[in-house]
C-alpha cells in the first residue's frame, strides 16, 4: 500500500513538474497580417551603444531639460488646442510660435558643435541600421490639434478683390 502511495506521489510530482514547465515554454510569434501593428519585432544583435547626446558630450542634464521643454510646449499645444475661442488660423500661428520658443530654449542647452555631433551621430545610426516602414492607413495625417489639413490651410490664397467671388 505505501508503495502504491508513492507511486501515485511520484506520478502527482511529474505531471505538476511538467505542466510547470511547458507553461514556461515560450509561443511561437505569429506575423502581423498587413495593415496591423506588429507585437514585438524581432532583436538584433547589435553591441551596446552609448547615446548619441553621450558620443556628443552633453549631459544628462542637458538632456532632462530639453525633454522638460518639449512636454511642456505639448502641454500648451493641448491647452491652445482645447480653447474654443480661437479660430483655427490662431491656433496654428499660437502653435508655431510655442513650437519655435521650445526649439530655441532646447538649442541653447547645448553648444553647436554638440548639436552637429549629435545629428552625425544619429544620422550615421539611422543609416546603418534601417528601420522596416510599416504603412498607416488607418492614421491619415492630421494637424496638431487633430484636425484634417486641407489645400487652403497649406497654401493660402490672396483674398479675391471687392466685387468679385472667390473660385
């Protein structure tokens, strides 16, 4: 009877090891179909690289501000996004000009010759290593403040003289 008992625990034992074990086993990933997102791309094998704001010689710091500063002029573009009282044509120039103020406060974190690494840097990079383009239809291109961009927003035209209709 003890036997027969250890027998069974023993059995018990095995079946709880290897149920354990392929719950560990990792699935097969499947391919995205066109027109999705792809769960995980595949790793390359590439050795660790330093930043390129590192190969540049700028610091963490340096770094931490510059990404301060562009949350908080997203964070503006959403408030000039969200006021109803402006129009349009006053939301892209308020837009323009947050844009420009935050390009200017992040170039004066760092030197020139420190930008111009870093582009090299990350020019180089991007060339070596291609990254695979996946189309969007799904996402068509959109303002800042989503909305669609059209002929007139892009190229304006000269107001049609008094008297006349516009075509």
């Amino acid at each position: 009877m003890k036997r027969l008992l250890s027998l069974v625990g023993s059995l018990a034992v095995g079946i709880t090891l290897s149920a354990s074990l392929c719950a560990q086993t990792p699935l097969p990933q499947r391919t995205p179909s066109l027109g999705t997102h792809p769960v995980t791309l595949p790793k390359t094998t590439r050795p660790h690289q330093e930043p390129c704001w590192q190969e540049a010689g700028i610091s963490k710091a340096a770094m931490d501000q510059r990404k301060q500063i562009q949350q908080n002029a997203r964070s503006q573009v959403e408030a000039v996004c969200a006021d109803s009282s402006l129009t349009l044509q006053q939301k892209q120039q308020r837009i323009r000009e947050i844009h420009q103020q935050a390009h200017q406060e992040s170039e004066a974190l760092i030197t020139p010759e420190q930008q111009q690494a870093m582009k090299a840097c990350q020019q180089s990079r991007a060339s070596a290593a291609p990254h695979p383009s996946v189309p969007h239809p799904a996402h068509p291109a959109t303002g800042p403040c989503g909305e669609m961009p059209s002929a007139t927003q892009s190229s304006p035209k000269e107001p049609a003289p008094a008297g006349e209709e516009p075509q």
